[in-house]
C-alpha cells in the first residue's frame, strides 16, 4: 500500500504525544512492508526529503507569516492573520500538487493539519484519494487547540469557536474515515457537526511493548510527573496535595518556562521533591513507584497513561477528557476529579498504604492492560481503516 502521511511537526521537530505517536505508526507501516511518505513543515524556506528507517519524510516551508513553534511572542494582529490564513490555506493545496501531484496514494491519512489547512483534504479529493483523519488535538474546533485559557476549560461551540471552525467543518465533509484516538475526542468533534460524511472508528494511541518484569515498591513511595511542566498540565494540583506526605518522593521530570519552574521551586521547595528535566524513559520509568498524571485540560488521551503501564507502572490520573478510557479503577490505577478537594490527596495516600503484594500485583494488572496498545495491533486497525476508506471511494 502507497500511504501519504500528514502531520504538523516530525521528528526532530518539538516531539509531544502526536509526534511520537505518528513516527511509530510512519515506521510500524513500513515495517510491515508498506511505501510510507510523511508530509511535514519545518522552519526552512526550501523543500527537503530524506528517509528515516523506511519512511520518506518531506519537509515544506510553513506557508504563513511567521514559525510558531518557537516560543518567540507575536503580536495580537499577527495571530489573528496567521490563524485566519491556516482556515483554508491555498499555497498548501498548490504545493501538494507540484511535489506529489504525479504519485499514485492508495490513501492520505492526515492527523494534525495547522500549518497545512483543511486544503490539504480538498486537494485529496480532487485527486480521488481516501481519506482517513486522526483527531489528536482540537485545532480544527478553536486556534486553541488546549480548548484550555486562563486556568479554565472552553467551550468549542462559544461564538469564537463556531465562526473559526464553519470553513474547517465544511471542508470535513471529505474525510472518509475519521478516527479518535479517545471516545472523548471523537465525539467531540461529530457532535459539533464535523465529518457527517465520514465512518468513525476509536483507535487509541499505541506504544513499545516492554518485557515485563516482576516490580516491587520501593522503600520510600516514588511518585512521578512526566511532562510539560506547564499550568494546564495540573503541576500545581499535584504539588499542593503533595504537601504534608510524609515517607515518599516526587521526581518531576519535562521541561518547562524557566520562570515557572522557578517559580514552582520556590512555592512547593520540599526536600523530597526533584526536578529531573528531560529524562530517558527506559531509565525513568523503571524507578518509580506510580505515575501522577493531573491534567487540568481536556487530554484527548493522555500517552504518557499508556508509555508508564508499558512498565507496569500503575497510574494516578485525572478525570480530564479521554484519560478516564484508558485507566481501570483500582486495578491499573486510580482516577480523582481536579474540581473535588483532596480528592487527589486521598489517592496518593491510598497508593502510600499499599504493601507490596499489592502493588505488584497492580503493576502486573497495567503490564498486561498496556498489551492492548502495542504497536503491531494499532498498526492492523489503522489498515483496516485505510481498507474502509478505499472500499468506499471503490
């Protein structure tokens, strides 16, 4: 099968969740012996190709005012032009056409499109090729793709969301094949009126399958952050409730704003609370007892959930968005509500008091759960996707 992949960002280009996921699809495909090229953006004027175990990537210039993924401040005016350019973006559809024009796509799979636009699903079309869309963000719903401002959650059909999104909901009519990587996301976007043409499948996130070794708790509890170290990500949720604990540890490890780590250091500076930064995670996860993940936004899945259950790391995680669809209660972790004082605090505790037969066997039950997300698996129902958007175009 000849697939053309789109994505924002690649390897090396600010790797999150989506990115990761994306090349391990790209490279699981390819694996299983299918032509892969990925269509992606970088921060140059020209286009380049080059090939990374099996997948071709592309690189195109952004087509837009500025490069956004620098963390350099833009003025109002410019977001505002540079958003309402990246609605319906027609450089991008013109640059598709002049470097895969001639090539024959047995299906285009995009997942996330700001800096390529809804074009790029228009110009598909054109070209008869099936079309299959992955939901990873909410960018085609709000130029926020958090949906999450000011320490708040938004809503994607307030006046501002409605009037961004009618080209891009339009223009959805296209896509074939629509897939959530959460129930959450998914229905999320069908109930606001996207994809009404398309057949709608839940395929979650997949990760590396680890070998599994029996794990026992540490002396001292660790409890973990890995992540963004950012507000919406619920830092400070975790560190207020870690307040007072006694006999345990946190390791936060992810970057943030200088200033806000700062910040955090000096309002939550306890003697059992490291800052690790960037870390390797074959080296990370295996030293931990639990992982707390207290997001404050609407997650639409939560990877880093189903990466620490790889290792038989059970999970403390928030009820936000689709994270509740990926942990069972009690038995591979334990879900809190952010809005119920305490609630956290009651769940770092419990995991305290838990001996260690116990917890080894919640570390076995989550080695076993994340068997559902391996990568040969996902790639399988990621084909029969693209088999379903060929049939119906056939």
């Amino acid at each position: 099968m000849n697939i053309l992949i789109v994505n924002t960002l690649y390897t090396p280009y600010k790797i999150g969740g989506a990115e990761r996921s994306v090349q391990l699809l790209a490279e699981m495909l390819a694996k299983k012996g299918n032509q892969v090229t990925v269509a992606t953006l970088h921060d140059r004027k020209d286009i380049t190709t080059d090939k990374i175990n099996n997948v071709t990537i592309v690189r195109f210039p952004l087509a837009n005012l500025y490069w956004p993924y620098d963390d350099s401040n833009q003025k109002k005016l410019n977001r505002v032009i540079w958003h309402f350019r990246d609605i319906y973006n027609k450089r991008v559809s013109k640059l598709f056409n002049s470097h895969f024009g001639k090539a024959k796509y047995d299906v285009i799979h995009t997942n996330n499109i700001t800096g390529f636009s809804v074009s790029v699903w228009h110009w598909a079309k054109i070209k008869n090729i099936p079309i299959v869309h992955t939901l990873r963000d909410y960018s085609l719903l709000h130029p926020n793709g958090t949906l999450f401002k000011n320490g708040k959650n938004m809503r994607p059909n307030s006046f501002g969301g409605l009037a961004f999104s009618f080209v891009k909901r339009y223009f959805s009519k296209n896509v074939d094949v629509v897939v959530g990587i959460s129930e959450y996301i998914k229905k999320l976007h069908t109930t606001n009126g996207f994809f009404k043409n398309a057949k709608s499948v839940t395929i979650f996130n997949s990760t590396n399958q680890q070998a599994y070794k029996v794990k026992h708790k540490n002396k001292e509890t660790v409890f973990a952050f890995l992540g963004r170290v950012e507000a919406e990500k619920g830092i400070e949720c975790l560190l207020d409730s870690f307040k007072g604990l006694t006999n345990c540890q946190l390791k936060i490890a992810g970057n943030g704003k200088k200033d806000y780590v700062e910040y955090l250091k000096e309002k939550y500076g306890m003697h059992n609370i490291t800052y690790l930064g960037s870390v390797d995670i074959q080296n990370f996860f295996p030293g931990i007892d639990y992982l707390v993940v207290p997001s404050l936004w609407h997650e639409p899945m939560g990877r880093v959930v189903i990466e620490a259950s790889s290792f038989g790391v059970p999970v403390i995680a928030s009820n936000r968005g689709g994270i509740p669809e990926i942990v069972e209660e009690n038995e591979t972790g334990y879900i809190f509500s952010p809005d119920i004082k305490y609630e956290l605090y009651s769940a770092l505790v419990k995991s305290i008091g838990n001996n260690d037969e116990q917890y080894t066997m919640m570390s076995r039950k989550s080695w076993e759960y994340s068997r559902h997300f391996n990568s040969d698996g996902i790639v399988n129902e990621y084909l029969e996707a693209y088999k379903i958007a060929m049939n119906k175009l056939s």
